[in-house]
C-alpha cells in the first residue's frame, strides 16, 4: 500500500489531482520534520499549500519552504486546474 503523506514526486502529483484549487493554492498533507515534508514516515502529519503559479510550498503560516522549477507554471507545467477536462 502507497502511503500518500510520504513527500515524493509520485504522492504530491497524486494528492494534487485529488486536491481542491481555492484562492491560487492547492493544500496538501505530509509527513513533517523540521517544518517541512519528509520523504520518511514520522509523527507530525502537517497540512502545505503548493502554489503552482511559482512553483512553491508554503508552510501553514504560508513562508515559502520549496521552490519547485518542474512545478511551475512558468515553466511549462500544467496543474490539474489547467488541463483540459475530458
């Protein structure tokens, strides 16, 4: 069984398809250390939100933690919100 809090790049495209898109932002979960997603099982569950228009977690006080050239828009990637609904 695939653990989707685990950080990785399958989990974020996966939980980022299932995640609602409200005010420029997608809110996502994962296992936490130090403040920010870990690719490893933990205690600290912690909610981010992924900002696709610059590419970039934010923490739960929304301090940018990730920048993410291959998630930005900018830079040719297409969010769930942008793609064509078939």
């Amino acid at each position: 069984m695939n653990d989707l809090l685990i950080f990785n790049d399958e989990n974020f495209l996966t939980q980022l398809d299932s995640a609602e898109y409200v005010g420029g932002r997608y809110k996502l979960r994962f296992y936490a250390e130090n403040g920010r997603p870990s690719s490893a099982p933990t205690e600290d569950v912690e909610t981010y939100y992924f900002y696709p228009s610059g590419g970039t977690i934010r923490d739960k006080e929304y301090n940018i933690i990730e920048y993410f050239p291959k998630y930005d828009t900018y830079r040719g990637f297409k969010p769930p919100h942008m793609q064509e609904k078939k």
